[in-house]
C-alpha cells in the first residue's frame, strides 16, 4: 500500500525510506485507523482524513523541518492540486473580514441523509478554485446561507455551519470533516530554504556540541549507583559533575547600514546562540573588521575594544561566526583608509587575515540570499579569503556550518 505515496513523498524531497513505508502498513493492519461508530460501539468506521494525515505524517517523516514538503506532497497524492498558488489563495483568507465568522446562530448540524444531498465539488482543486471566486464576489457578512462564506449554514465555505467537504475559515473544529488540511502551510518555515526562527536556529546549532563532565560532582549516576548497589548488596550512591558543553563560541556581529534590514533575523540568532551556548562572547563591526570592535552599539566610540587586545584574550579554541551581509564597497575591504567612519591604518582583509591565522575555526554567516552573492564582489572575495566557509542563514545552511565547526 501507499507505493505511490512514498515515490511522490520523494519527489517533494521528503527523505523516506521502506523502513517508513513499512511502519505505516504496520500501523494501518494493527487498526490504529479504525474507530467506533458514535451511535454504535460494536461497529467501526475509518478514521477521519485528519487522523489519516496525522498517521502518516508520524509514520514517514522523521524530521520537522521536512512537514511543510510533506504537506505539499499529500495535496498533490490525494488532490493533484500542485498547481494551485495556495499561498496567495489563504493570504485572502486572513483578509476575511472578522466580523463575518461571528457566530450568531446556533451550530449547524445536519444528518448524514441531508450531508449526502448537498452540492459536493468531487476533489481539493475544484473546492479551492470555488474559494477563491467567493472571496472575488463577497462583499458583506453572510449566516445561515448555503454559498458564501459565513457562519451556521452549509455552505462549505465558513464556520460553525455543517458540510461533508468544506474549508473551514476561522472558528473552531467541531466535526473535523474540513479538506484542507494539508494545505494550511503553517510548517513552511520550517523549510530547510527559509529564513530561520529562534527556535529553529537554536536546534541546528545544537550540532555545535561537544560535552564534557566538569566542576563538582553533584549529579546522581544512577548507572554506577545500581552497579555499585548490585555487587555490594547495600545501597552505594555514586555522584558525578555535571555534563557541559564545552564549546567556546566569538560571533562578531556586523551592524548598521545594509545590515538594518536583517536585525529581525540578527536578534533570533543571538537569542538562540545566548540559550544554547553557556560560553559565549559577542562583539560588534560595521561593514568590515578593522582595529576595533565594540560590545555596546551605544558606546562604540567611548569604550571601544582594539582587535590586538580581541586576539590576544581569546584563545584559539573558540569557535567564530562572523555574521554579516559582507556587502560593502571594494575599498572597504581591500584599501588603506577605505572604511566610511574613519581612516583605518590598514585595509580591512588583513585584519580578517589575523582572525583566520589566530582561530582554528573560522565562519561567515550571510543573512543575504545566496542567489545574490556572485553579483557583489566582497562577498565573493571574502568567501575566496574564507575558502567557501560561507554560509547562508537558513536551516540548511545553519546545519552545514556546525557541523564543519565541530569537527
């Protein structure tokens, strides 16, 4: 079963396997899809299309930021509504009016004869494209009624109201009947392609890890406990340090200029850095590395640190993550006296030279999309300099540069 499932699954770049394909038919002949009949237990009835999509989504993804592939791919196996531009089509959905969805009729219940009699549209791609024509026509509130989107009737456009095929819009899941549920998109950032949220960055740099027992032993080993219990015959509590992660990590922010469309972005990776390293420096830049950096934007002329001093305290153990655009003009980079703030003695590639010769790992981290880095010429010079040890922002991305760090 579902052969053609897990080819489709595939295509969406879904990474499933036999071993997947197999649990599922497993889980499908233990009757875990099969449910008792509300109105008589003894019969059983097949789950609902929710309960389906919940099933396999357990069965053959492994990996959250695979769900919203997943999702696409269920659409196109059950629905073939591939070519449908969902993502505009529910952008009009939370432009629907809110006081359209209030509920001001008691819920709309209707019985399976009356469910059977009313207009069904026969797949997925004919209910959406019937969708997006109401949300073109609509112009007021509607309740009760059998088209439009509203509340209490059956149309199958709406809350509260009853209908074997509907999209719910707003409201609550009542009788869980509504066919769009692959089609909600809410894994898409997820994605390995997108820009990443705290948490999301938080879990890639997890693989920057490598643990180690240090300080005071003050954690119960409850192995060595059971052990030491066993073969002496009386209880014999062993303690041990606690495990720490023991990476030191330096990321050196660049700020202002054409990095002040990025701070969103700069924000939820220094908060997920912050949470998932217990050592961590941090210091800022402008553009490029040059004498000085600073830890406070406020006081970056008054308290400045020189870079000497930056090189000499840390040792070469830490890991750094530069984290910038890496756009900037030519002279910046390459030039004596190119920076745009003040006149620096030597060019700014030689003091990203330093960085390179003093840390044994060393990476950039571009917020940019990297479609564009071949168009601008100091982002190409500097992924030469960092020979290709640039990454873009993306869980992808996030995930390839830890892993080289780690090793």
């Amino acid at each position: 079963m579902f052969i053609k499932l897990f080819y489709t699954l595939r295509t969406y770049g879904v990474p499933v396997s036999t071993r997947e394909l197999l649990d599922l038919n497993a889980a499908l002949d233990k009757g875990l899809m099969m449910h008792s009949h509300p109105e008589d237990p003894a019969m059983t009835t097949f789950a609902s299309r929710e309960d389906m999509y919940r099933l396999i989504r357990l069965c053959m993804v492994k990996d959250e930021r695979h769900f919203d592939k997943f999702d696409r791919a269920m659409a196109d196996y059950f629905e073939g509504v591939d070519s449908l531009d969902m993502d505009e089509l529910l952008a009009k959905l939370t432009e629907v009016p809110k006081e359209w969805l209030d509920l001001k009729l008691d819920p709309k219940n209707l019985t399976e004869e009356q469910r059977r009699l009313l207009k069904k549209y026969g797949s997925l791609e004919e209910l959406m494209k019937a969708l997006e024509e109401r949300l073109k026509e609509q112009k007021e509130r509607h309740q009760g009624g059998s088209k439009w989107v509203g509340t209490g009737g059956t149309s199958p456009f709406g809350a509260y109201g009853d209908h074997p095929e509907g999209v719910r819009v707003g409201g609550e899941s009542r009788k869980r009947s509504a066919a769009k549920v692959w089609e909600q998109r809410k894994y898409r950032n997820l994605d390995d392609d997108n820009q990443l949220g705290t948490r999301q960055i938080q879990m890639a740099l997890r693989n920057l890890r490598q643990f180690a027992r240090t300080g005071s032993a003050d954690e119960l080993d409850i192995h060595e406990t059971i052990k030491r219990t066993a073969k002496k015959g009386v209880l014999d509590i062993h303690m041990q340090a606690e495990r720490r992660n023991r990476v030191k990590v330096l990321m050196l922010f660049d700020v202002g200029g054409s990095m002040d469309i990025h701070v969103e972005a700069l924000e939820k990776l220094f908060s997920a850095a912050k949470n998932e390293f217990k050592t961590l420096e941090f210091f800022y830049f402008h553009n490029c590395l040059y004498d000085y950096v600073w830890k406070d934007n406020n006081r970056r002329h008054s308290a400045p640190m020189p870079t000497f001093e930056l090189l000499n305290k840390y040792g070469r153990e830490y890991r750094v993550i530069f984290v910038g655009d890496a756009s900037m003009s030519p002279y910046e980079l390459m030039t004596v006296g190119g920076s745009v703030e003040y006149m620096n003695n030597e060019a700014g590639i030689v003091w990203l030279k330093r960085v390179l010769e003093h840390f044994d790992k060393v990476t950039w981290l571009n917020p940019e999309n990297p479609s564009y880095w071949q168009y601008t010429q100091t982002i190409v010079e500097i992924k030469k300099l960092f020979e290709n040890k640039m990454y873009p922002m993306t869980l992808h991305g996030v995930e390839e540069m830890t892993q080289y760090m780690a090793r």
